[in-house]
C-alpha cells in the first residue's frame, strides 16, 4: 500500500492509484468540542457536561461522532484528493466512542477509480490507537487535470 501521508493535495484523478492512503492525526481537546457544539447546534449534554456523561453507557464524555468524521473530510479536502474535490456520497459506522484527550488517526484510501466519470471510491475509517472508532466508505468527484 502506498502511503502518502506528507503530500499536498490535490492528488489529481490521473495520478491515483488503488492504494493510495492519505491521513491526518488530530488530537481532540475540550475547546474542539465546544467549538462543535457551538457550530452545529448540537449541545447534548453527553458531550459538554461531565456530571451528566458520567451516569451514561458512555461514563464519561465523548466528542460528538460527526466531529470525528469531519476529521475524514479534512482528508478528503485537503489531502487525498484533495483542493477541488466534491464529497457525492459518504456512509459510515461508529464503532468506539472518542473523548477528550484522545489522539484520533483520520485515514482514507483509494478503493476504486473511474477516470471517465473522475469518481473515486475511497474506504474511510478513524482509529484512536488500535481502535477503530469509525469505519466508512466515501465517493467523491476528483480534481483532475483535464478539467481545468
């Protein structure tokens, strides 16, 4: 598997190969949860308030998920492909919760490619450590160098 961790993108359509992986590691801190529930709207208190979070399944609190997948669109923006990608389509799983403090590794790697349509497949998952706290699939339409 090609690892191409410290390029910038864009990776365009043409120079992709099945394989290729990009990732980002992103260390979660309360601030980032703040921010988030502030940008989304989301205030649950499972992720502001530590009383609350402790009577939870969770016994504490956790980032909010759509936090840990934004980090996958980080990827996909600025990384693999990159600048002028246009997310179509992601689904994704989570698996594992993620809380202040921890480090979560964002990866993404390219499954399939369709030069003619510039689509690309690509597998999406977030880990903290060994943990596999999301795991997806993404297609998006690639920057290539035909087009512009």
């Amino acid at each position: 598997m090609l690892d191409a961790t410290d390029g910038k993108g864009p990776v365009y359509i043409e120079d992709m190969t099945v394989g290729m992986t990009r990732h980002l590691d992103k260390t979660v801190t309360d601030r980032d949860i703040e921010l988030f529930a502030e940008v989304s709207e989301d205030r649950n208190p499972v992720h502001l308030n530590d009383a609350y979070a402790k009577t939870t399944m969770f016994e504490g609190r956790i980032a909010h998920g759509m936090l840990t997948a934004a980090l996958i669109s980080a990827v996909v923006g600025e990384r693999l492909p990159g600048h002028g990608t246009v997310y179509l389509r992601q689904d994704m799983a989570f698996l594992a919760p993620v809380r202040p403090g921890d480090t979560v590794r964002a990866e993404v790697e390219v499954l399939a490619i369709d030069t003619r349509k510039r689509r690309v497949t690509l597998s999406t998952r977030c880990r903290v450590g060994d943990t596999v706290v999301l795991r997806g699939e993404a297609l998006v339409l690639a920057p290539s160098r035909a087009a512009g």
